[in-house]
C-alpha cells in the first residue's frame, strides 16, 4: 500500500511540473502584455515599456525559454512574481484560494453524495417512478449549459424571496453582505445564504453526471454472483446491497471523482463570475482579458496541483473500496 502511493505521488509531482509548464509557456505565447499600453495617451516610450515587462519577466523580445527559467525558478522558491499592474500575484492568490475552495469543496461534497445516493436507489428501484424522474431531470440538467443554470437559479431565488418566503433567503451576489454588523452567528448565517444558490448552480451537473454513473455500475453488479452467494448465506437484502453491490460499484466511481473534479473547476469560473465571487475562476478571466501571463500560469498550476489531489483522494478511496490494491 506504502508504495503503490508513494509511486502515485512521484507520477503526480511529474504531472504537475509538465502540466504547469505547458501552462506557461501556452499563456506566454498566446496572450500579449505589450498590448497593454499601446492605448495610453501620451504613449510610453519603448524603451520604457521594455524595461517595465522585464522586470515583470513578460518582455516578449526575452526568448521564452529564459522566460520560463525565470518563472520556473521562482515557483520553486513559492513566488509565482508579479502581475502585469506590478502587484504580488501571491497576495492575489492566497486572498482568492480560499473562496474557490469554499465554493468547489461544498459543490463537491454535495453533488457527489447526492448524486451517488440517487444513482444507486434509480439502480435498486429500476424502471420505477423514481428511475424514470431521476433519469429525466439528469438528462435536462445536462442538457443546459452552466451559465444558463446559474442565471436561472438567481431568477427563482429571487422570485421565492419575493412571492415564498417574504424575506431574502437566497442572497444572489457576492460571498457575504458589505459593512454587515451581525456578530460571529449573523456573519455565519449571511455567509451561508450567500453559498446556496452557487453551491447548488455547482451541485446539479455534478449530481445528474453521478447519478447516470453511479446507477450503470450498480445496475452491473445487482445480479452479479457474489451478491446471490450473500443472500444464500442469510444476508438481507439491503445489507448484501450497502455491504456488497454498492461497494463494489463504487470502485469506478471513485475512478472518475478526479476528473470531474477539473470538470467542476472550470464550471466554478462561471459561477463565480454570474455570482460575483471574488475567486480563482473569476481573476482567471479578467487576467486573460487584461494579457497577465503570471496570474493565468499561477492559476493553471493550482488548478493542476488541486486536480492531481483529487486524482490522489480517488486512488485512496479506490484502495478502501478494493482491497487487492491494499494487498498490492
């Protein structure tokens, strides 16, 4: 066990140095931080332009690969350098981090769990009312694209505040209300009203995606021998299915967590920006509009390093779930 995840973290370390590279070397190639001041009335001299991306390391006459090297060396001491305004892309980062995590952990955690739970009742109840709805609505969930999804859930949050409920339930913009002065327990409380609507916009693909998948790998394994052999054994048939059947049919599934995981980075982007959180996905894209090659390669490296931990998550339920990966 020891070392079947000791070659997995020496794999995911390679993957995320030739993942983070390509990151860079792709933004510093594509976008152009020249662009940046040729609208400035009066214009800047060139020489003048040259020295400033110099020293920002996004002079473009700089051969790339002396470029890289420079960037390259400074992530390895923790410093991804400087943004195209001159400001510290780590202040930026760690100030955002912690929003996008709240918000993809929670999307996470719920659409996975929902969806797993959904999938293997569809499975147990095949063909049934519960399968045929469940099917269904996963099928128009996936069906509808995620700035669509969050744009709809602020139209009936706001409306069920307003014709529901009386009150603001479901606050629709930002992470928490400005110059609120509610205490440790109003704060909290704000903050939460803040997280549904984006928690569920985040939630509802991942649980139409689990959903489907879950109830195929369960729908394998119901009449499998194994779980005939529990039931001769004196084993009910809801514990031969928790114990047996579904176990078995989340060894896949947890297979799967990784990727979608980076599925659910990229839909935070938007989220974040429909909601407007102040996050990794929403900085993403205002650094490819305003050319800020260090923000989008220190944004790339995280999302790779944060994908590759879920890639790690997987291996180590897959490894609780099977017990031949334990064996070795």
């Amino acid at each position: 066990m020891a070392g079947f995840l000791v070659r997995r973290v020496l794999n995911y370390v390679v993957l995320v140095a030739v993942a983070s590279s390509l990151a860079y070397m792709l933004a510093a190639v594509a976008l152009d931080p020249r662009s940046n001041y040729a609208d400035r009335t009066p214009p800047p001299p060139p020489a003048v332009v040259d020295a400033q991306l110099s020293a920002l390391n996004l002079n473009d006459k700089t051969p790339l690969i002396q470029r890289y090297a420079t960037w390259a060396a400074g992530v390895l001491h923790g410093d991804f350098g400087r943004s195209v305004t001159g400001a510290s892309v780590n202040d930026d980062i760690q100030r955002r981090i912690g929003v996008t995590f709240r918000l993809v952990m929670l999307g996470l955690i719920c659409g996975s769990l929902v969806g797993v739970i959904v999938g293997a009742y569809a499975a147990v109840k095949q063909y049934g009312w519960f399968d045929r709805l469940s099917s269904a609505l996963s099928f128009v969930v996936l069906a509808i694209p995620v700035v669509v999804l969050a744009t709809m859930l602020i139209i009936v949050g706001t409306w069920a505040n307003d014709n529901v409920f009386g009150f603001k339930l479901f606050l629709v913009s930002g992470e928490y209300s400005v110059g609120l002065q509610a205490g440790f327990w109003g704060s909290l409380l704000d903050r939460l009203q803040h997280l549904i609507l984006p928690t569920i916009s985040l939630s509802l693909a991942l649980i139409a995606t689990f959903s489907r998948y879950q109830r195929n790998m369960m729908l394998d394994v119901l009449d499998a021998d194994f779980i005939r052999t529990a039931r001769a054994k004196g084993l009910s048939r809801r514990a031969a299915l928790t114990r047996h059947a579904l176990r078995t049919a989340l060894v896949p599934v947890v297979t799967y967590f990784a990727f979608t995981f980076g599925t659910l980075l990229t839909g935070a982007t938007f989220t974040e920006k429909i909601f407007g959180w102040h996050g990794l996905g929403e900085q993403l894209i205002n650094s490819i509009f305003t050319n800020d090659v260090n923000t989008v390669a220190a944004i790339a490296f995280l999302a790779a390093v944060a994908i590759l931990l879920a890639s790690l998550a997987a291996d180590l339920m897959h490894a609780a779930l099977d017990p031949r990966v334990r064996a070795g």
